[in-house]
C-alpha cells in the first residue's frame, strides 16, 4: 500500500544510520557533551550566520514546544498562537498540562498576522481589569504552518518588530523548516529566522532524522539553567549523542537542504497530477503537505490502496484529507498514485 499519510513514516536517511554505526563504538560523554553535539551546534551556527545563537538537541516536536514554551513564560503568562495552530490543537494540551494558557487568535491560511496580534495586546492593556487576566507572554508561530503555508519575509518582520516593542518573544516551531526553506516561493532563509525571531527549532524527526530537534535562541537569550528544565521534563537524552550524530550528518554537505527539496519536487509532481485529473485543492500550499477536497464515497474507496490523513470535514458529503511527500518520497511513488487516482 502507497503511503502518503504524513513526513515522517520512514526511518532516517541512509547517511545518518551509516554514521551512527560507524560511531556505535566510540565512548563518548553523555546529556550532548559529546563532540558529535558541539560539531553538529558549530555547523548549525555557520548556517544561521548568527554567531550569538546557542543551540540546545531534544528528540520530538511536541516535547521541545511544551518545553520551550513554559522556560520562556512566567507562572501567570500565556501563549498566543492561531486557533489553528500545533499548540492550539494537536498536543493534546501539552502547553496547558504546564500551566500555561494557548490564547487562540484568528487566521489566515493558517498563519497569524501582526495587525491581528497587536490589535489583540492593544486590546488586553486598555481592559482595566487585565491584572485578572491570563497576561500574553510570548507569540508562538509555525513555518510551514499546519496548512504547509509559509511566511513571507515581510510578514516575519512586522512580526518580530511587534514583538520587540511589546518585550515578549517571537517562538517559531520548525518541525517541517527545511520543507519551507526550500520551497521555491519563498523569500526567507535560515538566517533571516536566526535575526528576527528570538527562538526557534530546525525540524530532524520530519526531515531526514530518527528523532531530534535543534532549538536555537538567537540573541544570547538562553533561560537560566535550560538545561536544568530539559531534565525536570524528562526529556534530556543520556545518549545525547543519537541527536548530535544526526544533526551534525544533516548540516555536512548542505545534506538537509538536499533532502528537503526532494520533498518539494515530489509534492510538485503530485500537485501537477492532481490538477490534470480535475481534483479540488482545499488550500494552495507551496511545500509538502497538499490539501485535497474528496467526496466521501471516492475518499473510502481509495483509502483501499493508499494512506492519506484525515483532515477536517469540509461538509456533508466532503472531507479534507491530507498527502504528505517527504525527504524519502519518490517519483515512482507519485506515479503509482497517479495511476490509482
């Protein structure tokens, strides 16, 4: 059966298993002391072009939003995020399990705008009883968001300008970014992200890796003792060297970029054959993750030969269902479906 149902149902790329056997025996220190974790951060840095970042490894998405999100915010602080956001919707209220509200605004293809967000704090701050309120403490974003749609440079600076005036950081998560960076719309690079936002992540688990992600904060603006947080969590790897072989094999020889435009060019193909055979989009996505409209009954009967996601009910007799390429897609995959459909 044809599998299209998210990034990340294949393993890890084949340069990453050779070095992590090709390592398997080396004693290394652990809880990412190790030198695979300092060359694997060295490199990122150079990537970001942003000397003052530090980089921290932690293996999930989820894990590393809960995580950031509550070392960043103060007891009384919220989250703000668009109501269709990860956080918001598909953590199983992971932000909220730390004491931590998810303040949901409105969107627009899944992105948050600065207009809708400063409207939002000007609001909070004119209601005289704001002191009995959930205070806004930081403004979560993704990119790609979860409708695969990106940020355009422009919209990332009003962003982070409006951030900066109001004190409260600018977080995005990054667990499809190298999907996004090598889109071919898009105008904002690595190091655009390392200046204006004040922390984000560089995806692994959905680009490339077993496991893993690389938070950056870029200003030199770390939370005391993260490291201390990382293990109250539960979440700091002994064997951190599983995430630092990984990372450090992804950004030698521009690895991760390569592998994500493969995503991109098999999403491409996929799109074309959709619109040859009179499928609807839901949404116009320029990275991996393509949005179709079916009818119910078309939806069942494929669902015999090929592994798609459920999305959302559009109404009635339609559901939005989700194909996802990836890294390790290939163009014979995309033809197969193309026979099916």
């Amino acid at each position: 059966m044809l599998s299209f149902e998210c990034d990340y149902n294949r393993g890890a790329h084949p340069k990453i298993l050779k070095q992590l056997v090709e390592t398997n025996e080396e004693p290394l220190g652990g809880y990412g002391a190790d030198k695979y974790c300092v060359m694997a951060k060295e490199k990122i840095l150079k990537h970001c072009e942003n000397p003052e970042a530090e980089v921290h490894f932690l293996t999930g998405g989820t894990q590393t939003n809960q995580i950031v999100i509550d070392s960043l915010l103060t007891k009384y602080q919220g989250v703000i995020a668009a109501e269709t956001g990860h956080v918001s919707l598909h953590e199983a209220g992971a932000i909220e399990f730390t004491g931590h509200k998810v303040i949901t605004l409105p969107q627009r293809e899944g992105k948050l705008s600065a207009e809708t967000v400063k409207k939002y704090l000007e609001d909070f701050y004119s209601d005289e009883n704001y002191e009995h309120m959930v205070f806004p403490g930081m403004v979560y974003i993704s990119h790609p968001t979860e409708y695969g749609t990106l940020y355009s440079l422009n919209e990332l600076e009003e962003l982070s300008c409006l951030c900066r005036s109001y004190e409260i950081p600018l977080y995005m998560d990054g667990a499809r970014l190298g999907y996004g960076l090598a889109a071919r719309e898009t105008d904002v690079t690595l190091p655009d992200i390392a200046r204006l936002l004040d922390v984000f992540y560089i995806g692994g688990t959905k680009v490339g890796a077993l496991c893993g992600e690389a938070v950056v904060f870029t200003h030199r603006n770390t939370p005391k003792h993260f490291l201390t947080t990382i293990k109250q969590h539960g979440a700091l790897l002994a064997k951190g060297r599983l995430l630092g072989v990984q990372f450090d094999t992804l950004f030698t020889d521009n690895l991760y970029m390569e592998i994500s435009r493969n995503a991109i060019e098999t999403a491409e193909e996929l799109k074309r054959i959709f619109r040859e055979k009179g499928y609807r989009f839901f949404i116009d996505s320029p990275t991996n993750q393509i949005f179709i409209a079916l009818e119910n009954e078309k939806m069942e009967n494929l669902k015999r030969q090929v592994k798609f996601s459920f999305w959302e009910k559009e109404d009635l007799e339609r559901t939005v269902v989700r194909f996802a390429t990836s890294w390790a897609t290939t163009m014979e995959e995309i033809e197969e479906l193309g026979r099916i459909l």
